[in-house]
C-alpha cells in the first residue's frame, strides 16, 4: 500500500536555534504525527508507508529528527536525550498548528511517543505504538532470548568480540545480519525507503541513546523503563507488533497490561515492520482505530 507520494507541503521548524525538515501530506484537521525509529534515522521509511493515510482523510505529518536526514546534524552528544526529543515533538505539533494529533511512534518512535504521552497527555487524540516497548531492561533479556536462538557457539562469539569491541569483524556482522533479517525485516528484498533510511544513518544519536547495533544496549536508554508510569496514559492506545519482532510480543504484552485503553494487534508473520511484511493485516487494523478514536 505503500508509494512515494511527493509531500503537500516541506517546511523548516526551528528548535533550538536548529532547522528540522517536516512533511505533511492532505490537509484534514484529522492528524497523524508519525514518529520514526532509530533514533539516527531519517524519516524516509515511516513516511513512505503511511503517506497513503492522506487518501483516507488524514493529514500525515512525519519530519526528520533533529541530527536526520534534511535536518541539521550537530554533532554534540549532549543533544540527543529523549527529553530534549519530546520538546522537538512538541515544537513541531505546535509550529505547524496541528491541534490535537494521533501520535503514531515506531520502534524508537515509540519510546518518544510514551514519553511525550506522559509529558503532553493534552495535546494527544490517541497514541499509536507500533514495534516498540515501554521497559528496555525487560526487552534486553528478550533481544538475548532471540539471539540464544542462535546457537551457544555464535553467542559466546559474540560476546567475546563484545567485550573486545571488535564488533567490524566478519563473523559478528554476519551473525548481526541474521539477526537483523529474522527480527528487523523478513522480506527478501528490503523496500527502497527502508534502504534510503539505513543508508544516511547517524550513528552519533544511535550510539549515544541506544547502543552499536539493534542487538547491544549500551547508551543513555539502556535503563529506560516508563511500565510503572504507563497507567496515567489515559487516551485510546493501539500496540502492535510483528510475531518475530525484534521487540517482541512480550514487550507489547507489558504495555498492554498497563494502559488503562489499549488494544494489541499480533502480526503472524512480520518483524518489525508489518507495514510492509504484512500490509494487507496492518493497515485495516491501523484504520479502524483511527476511525474508532476519531469519531470519540
């Protein structure tokens, strides 16, 4: 369902003495801000994919984080902090007037998104959490289930070049990349907006909040865990996530347990990216709680 729609409308907000580049598509004061992952990634992958949503009477607002893509990359680690992430958020809701939002937030989106629901639970119609978890202690112990799954072997070989820091090594990418096709996307080719994100990569906010690779926590995230806070989120929740995700069922479970309004969607066979492993379930699912929620 997914195309390279041309944006309506690019325009500069200003943070901080700093430019972010934003994209909006359709002009309905029905508005889904889409929060991408990473965090060093540019927003190419999450916009691609839900620009179409502007078709169905939403106005699909996504831009480039601070440090991404079009936007301005100073390179001082200080900056990236989830904290400062909600206050960009914030500045773009309201420099681009966009009232109330849908705040849908993927991957490392998510954790922003919990954290701005926590922050400014006044300027949200719903939250979307969509391949994410509110507690990443807990989703640590997952990630190592699912790398146990390779075999004792290639997990003490990682370690080993863990604790070496020589994590280029041949044979620790190679285990990364399957890692990374099991959990991250199963599809056999990559789609081009995927290709583009990863390919202008920052590894300075990635490495500073969350670690090496999808595998290894190690940044200023690492102990970040809003399970205990998730109660006072109080607006209509969706939680999805792919059967082999990365951040797994479970992660989504501990959530769903939590939100006073939430509904969890499973996709049987997705990772991390239902979007566009398994879009034919994703996007029905995706819009009967937008329709749901904008109707209350």
């Amino acid at each position: 369902m997914w195309s390279e729609i041309e944006p309506d409308e690019i325009k500069d907000v200003t943070i901080d003495g700093y430019t972010v580049k934003t994209y909006s598509f359709g002009s309905s004061d029905n508005v889904i801000l889409c929060a991408n992952g990473g965090p060093g990634l540019p927003c190419d992958y999450l916009r691609d994919s839900h620009s179409c949503l502007a078709a169905e009477g939403y106005r699909v607002v996504a831009w480039d984080q601070l440090g991404t893509g079009s936007s301005d990359r100073p390179t001082d680690p200080a900056l990236w902090t989830i904290q400062r992430y909600v206050e960009e958020t914030e500045t773009v809701r309201t420099a681009l007037g966009l009232g109330k939002v849908h705040l849908l937030g993927q991957s490392w989106g998510g954790w922003l998104g919990i954290e701005y629901a926590l922050t400014y639970p006044d300027s949200l119609r719903s939250l979307i959490l969509e391949n994410t978890a509110g507690d990443i202690p807990h989703l640590v112990s997952e990630l190592n289930r699912l790398r146990d799954a390779l075999g004792s072997e290639t997990v003490a070989m990682m370690q080993r070049h863990e604790a070496l820091g020589t994590l280029d090594h041949p044979e620790y990418e190679a285990a990364v990349t399957i890692l990374n096709y099991r959990h991250v996307c199963r599809l056999d080719e990559w789609p081009a907006p995927v290709k583009r994100s990863l390919d202008d990569w920052n590894m300075g906010p990635y490495g500073t909040m969350q670690g090496p690779n999808e595998f290894l926590y190690t940044g200023n995230m690492a102990e970040w865990n809003r399970i205990p806070d998730m109660h006072k989120i109080k607006v209509p929740c969706l939680i999805t996530t792919g059967q082999h995700d990365e951040l797994t069922p479970a992660c989504a479970r501990r959530m769903h347990e939590q939100l006073p309004d939430s509904e969890i969607h499973v996709f049987p066979n997705s990772s991390h990216m239902p979007f566009f492993e398994e879009p034919q379930a994703y996007y029905p699912a995706l819009l009967k709680f937008l329709e749901r929620t904008s109707r209350a």
